[in-house]
C-alpha cells in the first residue's frame, strides 16, 4: 500500500461493517477500490468469485479489470466479478428468470425496440411523445413504481397515456420473453425480495460488495444493494454529493442520506487530497459548490503549487467559442514551437465535436477524435448505415414488429395470441395459433406474401441494381424500401 495517504489506506483496512467513502474528484478513489479488492483476497482470505466490484459504464469496469489484473494476476482477476449494474442483473436474471416465468435464454430490447412496442400500445408515432412516454415508464421503473400504482399517481393525461401503456408494455414484454434495460435491474430486486431462498443464495455467494459513483444510483439500484449484502451489510460505497448530476436519469442523492439512517454501523471516511489539480483550481471549484445543499462537509486540497490564473472567456455560441479555442491553439503553437500533437481539446458532450471539427478543418489542423465518431466520417462505414431490416439488434423475437414499417395486421398483440414460441421454429409451426384473419385454421402455407411485402430473393437486385415487385407494389433500391411511383 506504499504511496497511499492514511484516510486511503484506512478506506481499504476498514472491514467492521459497512462503509461510505466520500471521494471528491481526482482523489483517487478508483485506486481504492482496486488495492481493496486485492487487499481482501490476499491479506483477509476472500475468495475471488465472492467478491464484487460494480460501477455504471463498461468503460469504467474494463479499467478496473486492468488494475485488479496488475495487483492479483490475470487468472485471479478474471475471478473478481467486476460489471456493471446492467451486466450483473442479466447474470442473475440468465440464471434466476425461471421465478418470474421467464426463459434463461429471454431477448434484451433496446430502446428502439422498446419505442415501437409503446408507439403501437400508445397509438402514436409522434416521436416528442413517444419520448415523454418512454421516459415516464422508465421513471417509475427505476423507482420500483408498479403500472397500477403509476395510475393511480398519474396527474396529467400524458401520464395517464403513459400509466396505461406501461401495463400493456409489462404484458408484450412477457409475450415475447424479453425485458429492457431497466428490467435487468427491477426484475432481480423482485426475485430477490420476493424469493428467501434466492436471496440467500446470492447473499452468500457475493461476500463483499463495492460501489463505485455511489451518487448515481437510483431506487432500483439501491435495493438491490441492499438485498445482496443483506444483515452482514460486508459493503464499501464509493462517491461523492458534489459530483451528483445525473438526477435528471434517475440517479437519487437521497440514497447518500439514507445510508447513516438505514445502516447505523455506517463508516465514513473523507478523501480530500486532490491529485489532479493546483491549489486556485480547487479554490474556485470548492468556492462553486460551498453554494451547494450539503449531505456530508468536505473541502479538497492538493499538493501540486498554486498554479496559473484562470480565465474565463465569454462567446456569442458554439461556433465562436469553437474559433476562439483554435485561434489560441494556433498562437500558442506558433510562440512555442510545439506540435499539433501536443495539444487536446476536451469537451462535454459529444455532439459538441461538430463545430470543433469544422473549425480544426477550415484551419487545416490535423486531428484525431478519440472515443465517439466523427461528423465527418464517410456515412457508408460502420454496420449502423445498414438497411434497417438487415441489422442485428442481439435476439429480436421473429414475431417483433420494426415500427419503421407498416404492420400488416401484426401488432403488439400477436406474440400473446399465439403464445409461447420455441425458439428456432419455423414460421409455418404457428398456423392455427396467430388469429385467423393473419392464418385461417387449417389452411396450408399461404400462396403469396402479404401485399407490399416482398420474400427477401424478389426484393432485393441481383447486381445492386433495382427491383421491383408485383405490378403497383414496392420498389427496392440496394435493399431500401421506396415508394411506389404515382400512376
């Protein structure tokens, strides 16, 4: 543990019960973590495969894989479960789902997915609404908020449209054996609440748990947390009020306050020191938040000098703000000598590469853009310029309509009147099963196609050059679907 400071080093020995680390920024609570998990293996005796590290982005857990692998080797690490929330819900859910009459091989939805599902419940293409309405489900999902108790609560007609079609969604989901991405947390919490001898299970297979950015969790999130480490309460929660910004998603700064109430063995231990920034920096971030509601009193500090002055500069918008960046880039490699390679330009969001883009490429700067995609990327790279019938969306149900094309006569509705599909089975094994205006009873594989829908070998060109369809049908271009031309 050489090179630690002692509330980092009290933070990894404290083993007496459950534990807040209060990290502010760059205090180095990710090594914490890390030297904690090595530290409970090889000094205290835990087992790998017992002890579990979570975070939020697959980014952040790949990173802590790779210290953990550094301290304890690559085989021991591999054992370490070390995920996110949403990795660790669908390991329980693959192993656990049969309890709430799911398939350990069930689909996972995306949100385009789980848009056209709620569209067609909804009745409504409107893409603001659709939006609105995801958002409410998801809502009271993460709150652990049933569709009859969102009813009951529901102040507006949106919510009200919204309410009803969550009940309609829960029951499409479960036709079609699939769940989205909030089931993967809210479906384990009521396995687990709802399931003594699960919940037993897991509690003593996951001996110690570790919570990274704490702040962010939501209602779901927490009582998860609290279900898996049960009365032994073996935790060590990682974060931070000052950095809680995403309540706009979910994230409850209540759960920080809650932890001292429900938990009254809690331990909390402050890290302050600073390891990324100079003193005046961290004066006028702490002078920043001192205007913030406080939960726990902390004040950052650093050892790195006082550092330079800090400016502010104030421009008229994006793309000015954009010019000003590259104008005193170029200055400042001009008085320096220096290369192109020597600077970064850090920016919050990534839709706000595009006017930085443009600014480096009328300066004919060189650039290169690290982690997202460039606005200036040729459109016909990547699997996401595929036609939108040919991309692979993990294990869509076959029954699952694209809500980018018509329907048919095949709704949200259809997978729960045919029931139960083994998956792999073909097509013709659910005639008699689907309502009879799709398939009358007794009647053997349908003639033709549905009128507009084209078998995949007449639809699209031989030589990528154009196809057409029955007279007055489709026409296809390279696989894109194309209105018919008028008469």
């Amino acid at each position: 543990m050489s090179g630690l400071n002692p509330p980092q080093r009290e933070a990894i020995r404290y083993l007496d019960g459950p534990l807040l680390v209060l990290a502010g920024a760059g205090s180095g609570k990710t090594r914490v973590i890390t030297q904690k998990i090595a530290y409970l293996i090889q000094d205290c005796g835990f087992r790998p495969g017992t002890v579990a590290a979570i975070t939020f982005t697959n980014k952040a857990a790949k990173e802590m894989h790779e210290r953990v692998a550094r301290l304890l080797g690559g085989q021991t690490a591999a054992e370490v479960q070390i995920s996110t929330f949403h990795s660790l819900g669908v390991r329980f859910l693959r192993e656990e789902a049969r309890a709430l009459g799911y398939k350990p091989r069930f689909s996972i939805f995306d949100a385009a997915d789980c848009a056209g599902i709620i569209g067609d419940l909804a009745k409504t293409v409107d893409k603001a609404t659709l939006r609105r309405l995801q958002s409410l489900i998801s809502h009271w999902k993460n709150g652990m908020v049933s569709p009859e108790e969102a009813l009951h609560r529901a102040a507006s007609d949106t919510e009200t449209l919204a309410a009803r079609s969550y009940l309609s969604y829960e029951a499409t989901l479960k036709a079609y054996q699939a769940v989205d991405f909030d089931d993967l947390i809210r479906l384990p919490v009521q396995i687990l609440e709802s399931h003594p001898e699960v919940r037993e299970k897991w509690q003593n297979r996951l001996r110690y748990l570790l919570v990274d950015e704490y702040q962010d969790t939501n209602a779901c999130q927490y009582q998860l947390l609290k279900l898996l480490t049960g009365v032994r309460a073996q935790f060590t929660a990682v974060g931070d009020d000052d950095q809680a910004i995403y309540a706009w998603r979910g994230a409850d700064i209540a759960n920080l306050k809650r932890l001292p109430d429900e938990f009254p063995a809690l331990r909390v231990i402050k890290l302050e020191q600073n390891y990324r920034s100079t003193v005046r920096i961290l004066k006028a971030a702490n002078a920043v938040i001192a205007h913030n509601e406080k939960l726990f009193e902390k004040t950052l500090w650093s050892e790195l000098g006082h550092g330079e002055p800090i400016t502010v500069t104030a421009c008229r918008d994006n793309e000015g703000e954009a010019e000003g960046v590259v104008m005193k880039l170029q200055a400042h490699r001009f008085e320096h000598r220096s290369r192109f390679r020597d600077y970064a330009i850090l920016y919050r969001s990534n839709h706000l590469a595009r006017v930085f883009e443009q600014q480096l490429r009328n300066a004919k700067i060189p650039y290169r853009l690290s982690g997202g995609q460039s606005f200036r990327q040729d459109g016909n790279q990547g699997s996401h310029q595929l036609p939108a019938p040919f991309r692979q969306r993990g294990r869509r149900s076959r029954l699952h309509p694209r809500r980018d094309h018509p329907k048919r006569g095949i709704g949200a509705a259809t997978p729960a009147s045919a029931g139960p599909v083994r998956r792999g089975a073909s097509p013709v094994a659910l005639r008699g099963r689907l309502p009879g205006r799709l398939c009358p009873a007794g009647a053997g594989p349908p003639a033709r196609t549905p009128a507009g829908v084209l078998p995949l070998h007449q639809s699209l060109p031989a030589k990528g050059g154009e196809g057409t369809g029955p007279a007055g049908g489709a026409r296809f271009v390279a696989g894109h679907r194309l209105r018919s031309p008028p008469p």
